[in-house]
C-alpha cells in the first residue's frame, strides 16, 4: 500500500512541476542544461539586432543575489542566431565581477558558476559576441 500511496503521490508532483514549466522550448532546453544540481529562479529573453562590434552589453537586466549562495548563469542561442550570448554580472559598484566572455582567448562559456559573497542588486548585461544579431536566453539558478 505504501509503494502505491508513493508512487501516485510521485506521479501528481511531477504534473504540477511539468505544468508549472514555461511553454517557451528554448528556456526549458536551457533549463535542462543547467544540470540536475541546478534549481530554476529566473529566465531573460533575450533579442537583440546588429550591434557595435566592441560596445557595452545591450541588454541589461537586475537581481538581488545573497551571500554565501552558487549561482548557475547558463546561455542559450537559437539556431538563427549569428552571435554567442554572454554575460557580464556587474556589482553595485559596476565592476564586473562574472563573465562568460573570455577577452583573451575569445571564448564563450555556455553557463558560469558564481558564488556569491556580498549580498546585493547586480547587473546582468547580455549581448552576442561581436555585436552579431540574435536571440537567445539567460537562465539563473541556484545551485544545491
């Protein structure tokens, strides 16, 4: 009786969860790729049209982070886009404290850990590399 009482209790948690699930197909892959330690906050869309090559992020977006938590910043492209979405996570100082986008050697990391040690508002900037056209999706999530 137990095992049954289980299993039905498991089978109605797993259709609210299924249900709670945004109906966009590019979030939830990115959900999925942030990895089972990874539990969902919050999603940006983001679109974004041709660009300066080596400006500042276009779009920009806050959170409220709290000390002593790892973070998860995961990016996903569609198949259109021209660009890689990446991220810059900037401090209530506007320094960059995170970023998905390595200067030197040119590459762009499809999610990046963060652990937090101040409490506070952040800045997320995204844009795609080089300034290229294209759409995509930043996920954040807190890691177990």
């Amino acid at each position: 009786m137990k095992i049954y009482l289980t299993a039905l209790f498991m089978l109605i948690t797993m259709g609210i969860m299924t249900y709670g699930q945004s109906s966009d197909p590019m979030v939830g892959k990115c959900i999925l790729n942030a990895g089972p330690d990874a539990r969902y906050l919050k999603d940006f869309r983001v679109q974004l049209g041709k660009g300066p090559e080596n400006g500042e992020p276009r779009f920009r977006a806050q959170m409220s982070l709290w000390k002593n938590t790892k973070y998860r910043f995961s990016m996903c492209n569609s198949e259109d886009s021209e660009g890689k979405l990446y991220l810059y996570l900037k401090d209530d100082a506007n320094k960059v404290v995170l970023s998905s986008f390595d200067q030197k050697t040119g590459k762009t990391y499809s999610f990046i850990d963060f652990i937090c040690n101040k409490s506070g508002i952040y800045q997320l900037s995204y844009d795609f590399s080089g300034g290229m056209k294209g759409s995509g999706v930043g996920v954040v999530s807190m890691i177990k």
